[in-house]
C-alpha cells in the first residue's frame, strides 16, 4: 500500500542519517561490538525467573533460550487473543501480521509487557551499573511488537533491529534486552521460528551491522543476503533455529543477529510471537515512532535528543515495568523526573 511505502521511504532516509551518526562511534563510552558488558559475580546472582547460568550465557553468548518462561494463565490468555490483532503494514513481504504498542490494544500484552516472566527477566539482565542512574528505576518498553509469521512470508533478514524497532542511541545504558516468545508450537525443521547467531553481537561482525546499513530508496534492514552474501553465510554457518512451545522465549541483547525462519513448505499455518524490548529510562530516544494525533490519527514522528524519562506523550509511550526488583529493596513509584536528577 502507499501508507506502507511511506513508512519505508522515512525510515530509509532516517536510517541513512543514523549510519552517518554511527561512524564517530569510537568517542562514545561504549563501543561498537563491546556494548555488552559482564557484570560482577554479584550481580549475576540477582534474583528473577532465569538461573545464574542462564545469566551468564547471555552475557556470553549475547541471547539465552528459555524454556516456558511465560506459562499459566498468563500465556493461556495470549493464546486466546493471538489472532485477533490487525497489522499495520498491510501488503508487507515478511510478516502477516505486525503490530507495534500490542501492549496498548489487550490487557494480556499489557500484562505480558509490565507485570510477567518476561519483564522479570529483562530486570534480572540490567544490572545497577548498566542503568545509567537509574538505580532503583524501572525498566521501560522502548517497543513491542506482535508478529505472526506465515506460510509464504519470507520474514526479515539477518538484522539487528533497525531505527524503529529500537528507537535509542546505540551506546545508551543497559544491556538492551529484547525478549521474544513463542506463542505457537515451532517444529524442528519446518520454519516460522525465530533463528540467531550467537556471539554475532560482539565486534568482529561490525562489518554485518555495517552491510544492513547501507543508504538506498527503502530500508536495508532485512536484506543481508543479497546485500552481502558472505556475510549471511557467516552467520548461517553458526545460527541455532531451535524448535519452541508456546511460552519458550528467545532473550538476547540488541546487538545481536537474528532473523525469521521462513516455512519450508507453502501450507500450514501462521506462527505467532511476541517480542518486548527493555532498556533503563535515562536512554536517549533515536529513531521513528507512530503517535496518535488528537484526532485520533497516527502520525510518524521522528526521535532525537531527548530521553526517555522527560518524554511526554507527542513522543509516544514508553511504560514501566511493575515488577519488584531484583535486589533487597523493590523498585521505587514512577516519578515524573529522571533518575539521574533531571541532569
């Protein structure tokens, strides 16, 4: 549709300037391919639905699975409303359906997003030291999104998540935690999954962020294969494609290469996920977002220079999670300044 071009054409042009941005990387305190950082001993003990060796293999490997992380009512009641959520990119070529702010349509994504296994995890992954000055804040959805994954649907590319679906600065705080669940049974073999690299987030695939970054009429994001075929070779070579019940979750940092597993055969039916991405609230917004205009329209908008602590609702919505922390003291009430002191 020319709605969905639209959207292509501004986050090619968006992604274009953000390339340009990325390559004075080196002066940032983070720097590319080292923005995950272990943390101490003590603090991969920290309390939550995930072990401590779970813990650390994420921060090794950069992406851990879960098994049945989300379970119980919660995940029954995903189940019950799965199908009913509509796309916004109608006449898209990799998913059937994709819905952004899915935690602002059903109360279960709500819930999901906030108050489940899957925020407990991402706080259990952020440690104090990573937050930026949010120390004792809660963590905050930068994006979520619903997809559903069908039979002729190629899925996206080898990527890491584009201006978007992850609308900060690259060197912000935290270890930028996204959490996708499976909400449908994956078989071995037969695609609709979810595929990843692990270790790909670290520096020596630079030159892979680099090759889905390239300038062009609409976004690179997905087209690692016939952008750059050695390097989707690479990354075939060591991926994981691993089979999934519903409530098995996926967690890995940002930074790493993942990509759809399209279906093998053309029949069958669509598999659904549903993917949360956390990060501290002192992360400086950058990228696109869709907000509702008074009218009740939504608009794009672009993100910059503003965090996500003094951001107010012409910039979108960015929940906390409610979540006891994982420390001794649970976390504080929202507040409407920053952490860090309004500094």
């Amino acid at each position: 549709s020319s709605h969905y071009r639209h959207i292509l054409a501004v986050l090619a042009a968006f992604a274009m300037e953000s390339t340009l941005k990325a390559d004075s990387c080196q002066l940032h305190e983070k720097q590319a391919g080292r923005e995950l950082k272990t943390p101490s001993a003590a603090e991969l003990l920290r309390k939550g639905p995930l072990t401590s060796q779970q813990v650390e293999e994420f921060y090794r490997d950069g992406v851990v699975l879960v098994r049945g992380l989300l379970h119980g009512e919660m995940l029954q009641r995903a189940l019950q409303v799965r199908s009913s959520l509509g796309t916004m990119m109608p006449g898209s070529e990799t998913y059937g359906t994709v819905a952004t702010e899915a935690w602002n349509q059903h109360s279960i994504f709500e819930d999901l997003a906030l108050r489940s296994p899957l925020a407990a995890a991402a706080e259990q992954l952020t440690p104090a030291a990573e937050r930026g000055g949010a120390h004792g804040k809660p963590l905050r959805v930068l994006r979520d999104g619903f997809f559903s994954l069908a039979p002729g649907k190629k899925g996206c590319g080898w990527h890491v998540d584009d201006a978007f679906f992850w609308p900060s600065k690259r060197d912000g705080p935290g270890p930028g935690v996204n959490v996708w669940v499976a909400l449908d049974t994956v078989e071995e073999g037969a695609g609709g999954g979810l595929a990843y690299a692990p270790g790909s987030h670290l520096a020596e695939f630079l030159p892979h962020r680099a090759v889905i970054r390239q300038a062009g009429p609409v976004p690179q994001t997905c087209e690692m294969e016939k952008l750059s075929p050695e390097c989707h070779a690479r990354l075939e070579a060591m991926k994981k494609c691993p089979a999934l019940q519903p409530g098995d979750a996926i967690i890995h940092t940002r930074f790493l290469f993942h990509r759809g597993d399209p279906f093998v055969k053309p029949q069958g039916e669509a598999i659904a996920r549903y993917s949360v991405r956390y990060v501290p609230e002192t992360c400086e917004l950058e990228g696109m977002n869709f907000v509702k205009t008074p009218e009740g329209e939504k608009k794009m908008t672009s993100l910059s220079g503003i965090r996500i602590c003094d951001a107010g609702p012409e910039h979108g919505h960015f929940p906390p999670t409610q979540i006891q922390g994982s420390g001794e003291q649970p976390f504080e009430e929202q507040t409407t300044t920053c952490a860090c002191g309004g500094a």
